[in-house]
C-alpha cells in the first residue's frame, strides 16, 4: 500500500507540474523596444510571441516612430502579425498596416503551395504579386525590429559562418539577399543591468549592414544600424 500511495503522489505531482509547464509555455510573450535616432528617443515597439490553437506561432507587435525628414517630423504607426508554422521556421502568414501622414496603407503576405503572395494596398488601390517560395526565405521587414529575433532563430549556430537568407521585402514584392554572421558571445553591461548576448553582423545587399544582439534566447537584446543613427534597446534592460 505505501508502495501505491508513492506512485499515486507521484503521479499527481507529475501531472501537476506538466500542467503548469504548459501553461507557462503558453503564456505570451511580451517584449518592449525604445527605438533611439542620434541618440534620443524616437519610438517603441511592443512585440507580442504566442501559439495558437493549432500550434503555430504568432508574432504581434504595434509601434509608433517620429521621423525627421529635414523640416518636419512625421508620425509613422505600424501593426504587424506575423504567423510561423510550428518550429518557428517557416511563414505562413504576414500582415503589415502603417500610417504615415493621412495615408493608411498595408499589406498582406500569405504563402501556399510553394508560392508567396503579397497583396500592397496604397490609397485604397490593391496591387498583387506573387513569387515563387523557398525554404530559405525569410521577411524582416524595415522598421521592425522584433523581426531580427526570427532571423537569428534561423541562423544554424552549428555551422556558424556566413550565412544567407532570401529576405522577402512586402513593400516591393521580391527578394534581396541578407547575410547574417556571429562574431562572438560577450556579456553587455546596461547601467545596472548585465546580459550574455551573441553579437551578429546583419548586411542587407547594398542598404545597410547592421549589429544585432539577442541573449541566449534569441531575444533581441539591441540593434545598431551606424548609417541611420540608430540604436534599438529592450526596455527591461534600461534604468
């Protein structure tokens, strides 16, 4: 009988503890980003990670970004859901909105039988175009930065290197190579704040090349982009 009784504690213990390990790992994620040009704050970005009913994961976010053009600043919000298949590795879905101005654009990316679909809405005019999908294909969009975490899920850690990425743009309906390489671990120091981060090397063909940090999670942890003045921070980090 005490024998029974063990294995029957166990059992509920076991069923207990996996219980609440699932629901911990169902629990959204939730990461805030200041978004920093020549060195003042500019911006936010509040980037949300969950699963949904089919497993699939599901990225979020909503930002907002002053811009200088040279005379005056523009207001630039942006909302984005992006849907991965389970694993986090290939994209199913994507759906930008922004605003700059008065004009209330967007698109929509869905991939289906071995092709990608992008649908641009400029002043309520559609505009389609669709490609060809591969495997290596990945969508870090421009102005959002939580993308940089998907492009480090992808990078194979084993192999290191150099390695390339077919980085799908909405805004044009095409493909532009993106590199992405590991330098080294290293430990960041944020006021009073520490942090073991990878540092990466990120080249987008002939645009820009770009720092990205994550921690051993793959969070972003900081992005610098030297030729636009700019630094992206995790909020949790800062004092």
């Amino acid at each position: 009988m005490k024998f029974k009784n063990i294995s029957a504690v166990a059992i509920v213990f076991f069923l207990v503890f996996a219980g609440q390990a699932m629901k911990a790992d169902d629990v959204p994620r939730v990461s805030t980003y200041i978004i920093l040009i020549n060195g003042e704050k500019s911006g936010t970005e509040t980037a949300t990670e969950e699963k949904d009913g089919s497993g699939n994961v599901v990225l979020t976010s909503e930002h907002e970004l002053l811009v200088n053009d040279g005379q005056v600043k523009n207001r630039m919000v942006f909302s984005t859901k992006m849907t991965l298949s389970k694993g986090a590795k290939n994209i199913r879905t994507y759906v930008c909105q922004y605003t700059t101005g008065q004009s209330g654009d967007s698109y929509e990316v869905s991939v289906q039988n071995g092709r990608i679909r992008r649908v641009l809405t400029r002043n309520g005019q559609p505009s389609v175009v669709v490609t060809p999908f591969t495997q290596n294909m990945v969508i870090v969009d421009f102005n959002v930065y939580h993308h940089y975490e998907y492009l480090a899920r992808r990078y194979d850690r084993k192999k290191k290197g150099t390695q390339t990425f077919a980085n799908y743009i909405p805004v044009i309906g095409n493909d532009i190579p993106m590199k992405i390489t590991w330098i080294d671990d290293e430990i960041l120091i944020f006021a009073e704040n520490t942090v073991e981060a990878s540092r990466f090397i990120v080249e987008l063909a002939n645009i820009h090349t770009a720092t990205l940090f994550v921690d051993k999670n793959n969070r972003l942890v900081a992005f610098e982009n030297p030729a636009q003045e700019l630094k992206v921070i995790r909020e949790d980090l800062l004092p």
